[in-house]
C-alpha cells in the first residue's frame, strides 16, 4: 500500500503527547516532503532515514514522491527520535515490511547513516505517559534508552541498536534482506526488564563537619519538616560543606517520587540509571540566567528548579544570583510547579524541591567575623542584602548564621554526630507529620495550618506577641508556625511548647544579626 501509519511521540513538558506519522508514496517528480510543525533536526531526517535505509541493504523509494506528516499539525517537533518512525512508515507504504503489524507499537529513535539507533531523551517520560494513561502498547526504543524507560512499572518495553533489527520483526519470514548488512544487524530486538536497584546511595557523612551544632540542628528541621534553608557566614566556614550533605538526612524516595524525578532529568538529557531512586542535588553557578533556573526554550525544557524535583536546588554565593533569577523562584517555593508560557505553547513542569542556600554577609565577607576586620560601609551591606527581595526572604523557613571554626576547633575537636544518627530522627518526626496530615508540615497551607499547629495557650500568646513587635507579615508568621510545628515532631510532643515557637523564631534573623 502507498499510505502508511506509525506512531510516536513528540516531547511537550511531561506530556509526551501521541504523534502518528503519516507517510505517503505517490506518483510524480521524485521529492521528499516533511511536514507538521517541525524543527530544523526533524526536517534533517530526510538525509539520515535515506542514508540508513541504503546502508541497511533496504530499498528507499527514490522514484517515488514521498509526503511525511507529523500529526497533529499544530504540536511542535524537534529532536531526532522520529527518525525511526520514518524510517519504517516509508518501508511501510513501499510495502517492503507489513504496514498492519504496526500497530500497537510506539517508535523513538535517532538512526545513523549506517542504520545503528542512537539514543534519544525523553525516553522515560514517554514510558511514563503510556503509565499515567493505561495505554497497553509495546514501545520500541534504542538499547540504552530503553533501559531507562523500563524503569516504568509494567511498562513494556523492546530496545533494539540497528534499524534491521526493528524491520526483523515485522517481515512476512522474519528474513533480513542486505547481505553484510544484515549480518551485522543484532539478533533483532528484546524485551528489556528494570534493572533492580544496587546498593544504597552513600552521601557524605556530617561528621565529618567539626563544630556548628546550630547549623546541624537547623538541617535536621529542614530535613523533617520539608523546608527551605538560608545559611549566613563569612568564607570558609562551612556552609558549602554542610549543603553538600543535606541530601543524606532526606527519606528515602518513593517509586512515585523517583519516576517523577528520572522524568524530568530525562527530559533535559541528564538522566542515568545509576542515578535511580537518589534525590538530586542541583547546584547551578550564580551566573545562571532566569530562564536557565526555569526552564524555556522552543519546545520549553526543564531549567534547574525542575531538575531538583524532589531533591535539592543549592545555590551558592546567593546574593549574586540576578534579581529575575531569584525573583523566578518565588511561585514555585510556594505552589511546588512552574508554569513556562509562549506565544503558541504553555507546560508546566513540576518545582517541588528544597531550597539550600548560603551567602556571606556583605560584599567582602567578613562583617561580624572575629578572624578578620570587615571593610564594607554599612550602605555597601545594605545594598548587598538588599539583592534579596522582602517577598523571597519571607519564603525562606529557616535562616541561620554560620561562623567561622576555629583553628584549635578545626583540628583538636572531635567528630560530630553521623549523617545516618540524625536522619533517622528526621525521617521518625516526617513519619509523624505525614501520619497526622497526609504531608510534611512545609505543605500545610491556610487552615490546616491552625488545624495542625495545636498551639498551647503559652505558645499562642508568645507567637502573637514577638510577631507583633518584630512586624512579620502573615507569611513569615505562618511559617515559623509550621517550623514550630516541626521542631515539636522531632520532641514527639503532641501540641506545639512555647520554647519550640521560640526556637522557630530565632531561626528568621541571620540577616538581622549581622547588620
């Protein structure tokens, strides 16, 4: 038959939506048409699927007026994973495999000149699709991204390394025509199962930061309770050290959390299976631009908050972060997404990560410091603190200030408490939060707040009173309540003390102190 039908799927936020490729033979001036909304790697394909379908041993219709769309005509295509699609919706309608055995399988695959299938990103999100829809459909993908998208519970899927191993399997007798070619082929394509995971992941060990039992302690609350960290101090005195091990003190993933997670990384190319069920830790560098901490581009890929999905987004030196970069985090500190919006298109992708971050006092470093006298005027720490807006610091749970260690310290002091002693008391107080609420105390919003707070009358009076003075807004008020609230799930007490609200407080005045 002349006309033939293969799907796929085109990459639009976490979509994948379904793309049926159309490939049509006619009579006439021999041409080779692409169309459907497709980007310049796409219209490329017509050199790669000619030149693979000719070193395979195939036969390209090269007499024939060939007419490729890409429907719907409206959803923007990139990338090189239609190549395979193509590839065999064009043998397809030249009759050389059967077109109706097609059907039921999905395709995705860039193909080499020689025919070899390179792998494609995204692979698992498409998985992932099929999944949340209930789709039943066999996908077929190169070898290494297939073992990324069997990572999908019941997912059924086939990985293959040459375009002759693909067409194998849709031959009326299963012979491969090509000679050379087709001897070099694989013994066509198999079913690839998810590999169990290996050993847990080892982070490094908190003991091995000398000193800081403030800075400790407010880790574990953030680790318990799902909130977000500003660490304030000179250079060198540890806050690098200590973000780098936060991860440790994090439950561990669910298999929800972790396909949500290796979804997004494989959106941006970054996935590995090794990296499955380990929280990630995004540290872009401070001269990232806002759209690379959200996310953009034509389709719109995942920027850095999207990429810690479920993990920790660390910036460091956070005052010189521009001002759109920082003010790009404020939506989703509180909602937990990011909405990325064009004129023809809008995905959302989600943001549900925890905010690490640290800076130095002013501009020099040194301000309140014992080791070394600070040189900034007090209007060039005002304008340096001044980087970090009203609105973004009142989302910011917990905010310490870090000191410098000591030599003597340094050196003599003995190690601290183990990354696996605190965790485990994190994990004991978020354990007790969900338990009680469905959630970590950093989700609870509006009334659920006064619902789950369950303030003593000591306590209620002590917030009032210090909120009042200290002119919070309700933000700020609210969530020192859920730190709070956190501090007495790690003491195992029911109803929240007025010295746990006290402790919640002293930890929104870093800033403060040091002016």
């Amino acid at each position: 038959m002349s006309l033939s039908l293969v799907q796929s799927r085109a990459l639009l936020g976490l979509e994948a939506a379904n793309v049926t490729v159309e490939v049509h033979l006619a009579n006439g001036l021999p041409s080779f048409t692409l169309v459907g909304l497709v980007d310049v790697e796409v219209r490329e394909a017509r050199e790669r699927v000619r030149c693979a379908i000719q070193n395979a041993g195939l036969e390209f219709p090269n007499n024939k007026r060939i007419t490729v769309n890409l429907a719907p005509a409206d959803l923007p295509k990139d990338s090189g994973r239609f190549d395979l699609p193509i590839a065999l919706g064009i043998l397809a309608a030249s009759g050389q495999i059967e077109a109706d055995r097609l059907a039921g399988h999905e395709f995705a695959g860039e193909l080499s000149l020689s025919g070899q299938l390179r792998p494609v990103r995204g692979a698992l999100a498409m998985a992932l699709a099929l999944h949340v829809r209930g789709i039943a459909t066999r996908l077929v993908l190169p070898a290494e991204s297939a073992r990324e998208a069997a990572l999908v519970p019941g997912a059924e899927v086939y990985g293959a390394r040459h375009l002759l191993d693909v067409v194998r399997q849709f031959l009326p007798d299963g012979a491969v025509p090509g000679g050379e070619a087709g001897e070099a082929a694989g013994d066509g394509w198999a079913r690839v199962l998810a590999t169990p995971p290996g050993e847990a992941v080892q982070h490094p060990d908190l003991a091995d930061v000398k000193g800081h039992a403030g800075a400790k302690r407010a880790l574990e609350i953030a680790a318990a309770g799902g909130h977000s960290l500003l660490m304030v101090g000179p250079p060198g005195s540890g806050k690098s050290m200590l973000a780098h091990r936060f991860a440790g003190l994090l439950p561990a993933m669910s298999v929800d959390e972790a396909l949500e997670s290796a979804a997004v990384a494989s959106l941006g190319g970054r996935f590995e299976t090794a990296q499955w069920m380990r929280r990630p830790t995004a540290s872009p560098h401070h001269t990232a631009s806002a759209v690379a901490m959200v996310g953009g581009g034509s389709p719109p890929r995942p920027g850095e908050i999207s990429l810690a999905h479920h993990g920790v987004l660390f910036l460091d030196e956070f005052p010189e972060f521009t001002r759109s970069a920082l003010e790009a985090l404020r939506e989703p500190l509180e909602t937990g997404t990011i909405t990325i919006s064009r004129a023809a298109r809008r995905s959302e992708f989600p943001a549900r990560f925890q905010l690490i971050a640290a800076m130095n006092p002013c501009p020099c470093g040194w301000r309140g410091s014992t080791a070394r006298a600070c040189r900034c005027t007090p209007d060039q720490v005002t304008r340096y603190q001044g980087k970090l807006s009203g609105p973004l610091l009142d989302r910011i749970d917990l905010h310490i200030e870090v000191p410098g260690v000591s030599a003597q310290q340094l050196l003599q002091a003995p190690a601290g408490e183990a990354t696996g002693t605190i965790r485990s008391r994190a994990v004991a107080a978020r354990e007790r939060a969900v338990a009680r609420q469905g959630k970590p105390n950093q989700g609870l919003e509006g009334g659920e707040i006064d619902r789950r707070a369950m303030l003593e009358p000591a306590a209620m009076q002590f917030l009032h009173t210090a909120a009042a003075r200290l002119g919070w807004s309700a933000r700020s008020t609210h969530r020192a309540l859920k730190v709070a609230r956190t501090i007495a799930d790690l003491a195992g007490t029911e109803a929240v003390e007025a010295a746990q609200v006290a402790e919640a407080m002293q930890y929104r005045r870093a800033l403060q102190a040091t002016d």
